[in-house]
C-alpha cells in the first residue's frame, strides 16, 4: 500500500465549541467540510496517519519525527483541559522513515525532542478524526527552515516508508494560511494575505503542487502564514499519483485564512513529477538571472566565486564601467539562496579606492564573514542570487518623520553602536518595523535617545 489520500487542514482552536463558546459558528463551513474530508479520510480505514503539523518541535535545518510509543495533550492551553487527544505512535514507520530520510541524506530522525506533549495544530485535525475512526496509529512530523524541494523530497520518503511497509497511509497536513487578512486579526492587514491565499487555495483546489513549490517567498513571508510547507511535504507524498482534488471550503472572518482540501489517489501519473519539474524551472529561473545580471552584479558574482573555489581575492576584470572604477561608493552585497537570505555586507561610506573594489572585498565578506550565516560551500555558488546596493552619502534626520520605508535606508546611531538597515526590504513594510531593525541590530535599545541618518541607494540585481 502507500498514500491512499491526503487532507489540507487549518487548526484554529476556535473552531472547538469548548474553546469558541458560540464564535465557532462564524466558521460554519470550514466545520462542515472538516467533518467531511475526516469523514472521507476514516473511510479508506488507515493504518498510520502521518500528520505535519507547523506546532510541533521544529529546526531551521531538520525535520522532527516524534519519537516513543505513545503521546497525549489537551486545550488546557486554551481554557478547555476537558478536552484531551491520546495517540499511539507507529514505531514502526518512524523507525523505517527515519531509514529512508538517511539513505536519501534528508536531515531527519527523532532527535532533539523538546515538547512530547500533543500540539494543537495536531490534536484538531485528530479530534476531528476521532469523530469517525480511532483504530490508527500515528507520525507525527514537524517543519523545518530547508527549502521547497527538502520538504517534497521528505513526503516522497513518508511514500517510499508506506510502499515498504505495506501500511494503508492519510497523510494529513496540518496548516493555517494568511495571518494578515484584517485589520483587526491577530497581525494585522498586509495585502499579501488575501494574495497569498488565493494562490494557495487555487493551487490546492487544482493539484497544482508545482504553483505551491513556487510560491514567492516574500509573498509567504509578508502574508505570516504557517501552513506552506506542511503543504510541500503532502506534495511530496503524492509524488507521480494521479488524483481527484477539491477544495472543499475556505473562510477567513477572523483574519486568519482557513482552506480545506482532499485529495484522493486514483492510479499513478508519470505527468506529477512534480519535484523534478521544480528544478528544471528553478535551473531556468536561475541561469535567466545570471544571463540579466549587469556589470555591478557580474563583479559580486566573480569575486565570490573565485574566493570560495580559489581562496584568493580575484583580480578585477578588464573593460569595467567608469562607473565601477572611477566612482568611489558605499556599497552592500546580498545573497539569497531558496528565496532566504544567505549573507549580506557593506560599507555605508567608501573604504576602498574604487566602488569596483569595495563591491568586490565585500562580496566575499557577505559570503564568509557574515556571523548569522557559515560560510558559503563551492556546491552553493550555482543556487545564489546577488544585490548590490549603491548608497549615497548618510545625511542625519531630525525624527522618523522624514523617512520613507520604500526610498530611504536608515542608520541608527547611540553611543559608538550602529544599526543599519537599506531600504525596500520584503517584509519591512512600515517605519516603526524599519527603525526597530536597524536598533536591534545595533544593540540600542527602544527607549535609548539615538541620531538618525537616512540614505538612498540604487540596486543592481
């Protein structure tokens, strides 16, 4: 056997009568299509459910699988300890998973358990569950900061696991969408939640995984929501099948987005491969940026990658623009890699004798030297993109008054610390948030009395 059906659904403790006293009812049709795809899900009598769920223990760099043989909690946490959640854990599958995730070099296993208790995003879509079936076993996996393809390549070991063990398999994944909806929701309103969620929901209303796999991570980002990636794993389970999809409903009157979705299996498609039809597009969309990159970007680009395969600072190329090697500038070099920062250095004023040799110097700075990240490895170097960043010279303002979120980087400056922080940065949509950076980074505290600077740049991409 292997993945007979997979189910998208949120965890809002509201939506439990003992915890929403009534609210619950402004939630009606996500209730009645949750009981559905439950109802749906206990009737291919499962085995194990294997359930992702963004609540439980979770590692920039690791997928979480909770280890021993049983495990409970209950909505104490939410005012209602009545309701509680028992589950056996299949040994076996973790056991066997684990295995796979090995052999296949996924970083995964059940080390570092810090919370055996059952989280919430796992004891709703299971309470649910329970309603109409309670013979099942399960795993229980938590997220992780790796990219897309780390998350899909784990769904299709969950699937190898459930092949090799003959187990009738639901994969449920568990996952809110937009926090960011309204005003008045818990984060507020940013126009990327209502965005986001329609991407999401018409990509899950599909079976377009390969929309999901691609999704912007800005976009993610900006609109705070928490069930993506649980999202990647499932697609990753169905890898090649072929399958019936609905979007069964989706609602967001609390300013969260909630969307339900089945899938069910009805033979294989060699069509779904949906994971290798991610790296071709992502070698595509890589090699198109470094075919647009200009000379500023080729620099950065050359310089690291001579240092990290040489360890050696190159030379400048010949036939570099005036603007490069007569121009002295300020300049910031910025990596990305999987749509995540992967370092970022610079000067706000000129320290070296031509903006071509700052860019340069602090190429290698952003891939070595930045103390967030280590240092970048030579297998790395196809899979960044490169920013530079021109700044003007600083000039200080009297108040946050004068800054602009979106035209103007800030420097912030109390007793020889400083913080800096450019401009127009995803998910840096307000001053306030701008500011509070750039102290945070500088070690300055929200009340200490600071000189302000503001500044321009122009990027190159």
């Amino acid at each position: 056997m292997s993945i007979v059906a997979a189910f998208a659904v949120p965890h809002p403790p509201i939506i439990l009568p003992e915890v929403g006293h009534g609210e619950e009812q402004k939630i009606g049709k996500t209730i009645e299509a949750y009981r559905l795809a439950m109802q749906r899900a206990a009737a291919f009598h499962p085995d194990t459910i294997v359930l992702s769920s963004p609540h439980a223990t979770l590692y920039s760099d690791y997928f979480h699988i909770s280890p021993g043989r049983q495990a409970a909690g209950s909505f104490k946490a939410f005012q209602a300890p009545q309701v509680e959640v028992q589950v056996n854990y299949d040994t076996d599958f973790v056991a066997e998973l684990s295995k796979q995730c090995a052999d296949a070099e996924l970083p995964a296993g059940t080390l570092g358990e810090r919370e055996p208790l059952l989280d919430h995003a796992t004891m709703i879509p299971l309470h649910f569950l329970n309603a109409y079936q309670k013979e099942y076993k399960l795993v229980r996996i938590g997220l992780s900061g790796l990219p897309p393809l780390a998350h899909y390549h784990l769904g299709q070991c969950i699937a190898a696991t459930a092949a090799r063990l003959n187990r009738r398999v639901v994969y449920i994944a568990s996952g809110d969408l937009s926090h960011k909806l309204k005003e008045d929701g818990p984060y507020g309103f940013a126009p990327a939640g209502p965005e986001f969620d329609r991407q999401c929901t018409a990509a899950l209303g599909t079976g377009d995984f390969l929309s999901l796999l691609q999704i912007d991570p800005a976009l993610a980002e900006n609109a705070a929501e928490c069930g993506l990636r649980s999202f990647w794993i499932m697609a990753g389970a169905l890898d090649r099948q072929a399958l019936q999809c609905e979007l069964l409903s989706y609602e967001g009157p609390f300013g969260v987005g909630y969307g339900v979705a089945s899938f069910v299996t009805v033979g294989t498609d060699a069509s779904r491969a949906i994971g290798e039809q991610f790296v071709q597009g992502e070698q595509q969309r890589l090699q198109a940026l470094r075919n647009g990159e200009d000379a500023f970007v080729q620099l950065a680009r050359h310089s690291l990658e001579t240092y990290v395969k040489t360890g050696a600072y190159a030379a400048l190329p010949p036939d570099l623009p005036a603007a490069l090697t007569k121009e002295k500038a300020g300049a910031f070099v910025s990596l990305h890699k999987d749509g995540q920062l992967r370092g970022c250095i610079g000067t706000i004023l000129p320290a070296q004798r031509s903006l071509a040799e700052e860019i340069l110097y602090n190429a290698v700075s952003a891939a070595v030297h930045d103390p967030r990240f280590e240092p970048v490895r030579p297998e790395e170097l196809e899979s960044l993109v490169y920013s530079v960043d021109v700044l003007t010279e600083p000039k200080p303002i009297d108040s946050e008054k004068q800054l602009n979120v979106k035209r103007y980087g800030v420097i912030v400056e109390a007793g020889g610390r400083r913080g800096v922080l450019l401009p127009d940065l995803p998910g840096v949509d307000t001053v306030d948030e701008q500011v509070s950076i750039a102290r945070r980074k500088g070690g300055i505290r929200t009340a200490e009395p600071a000189q302000l600077w503001r500044f321009e740049v122009v990027r190159h991409h």
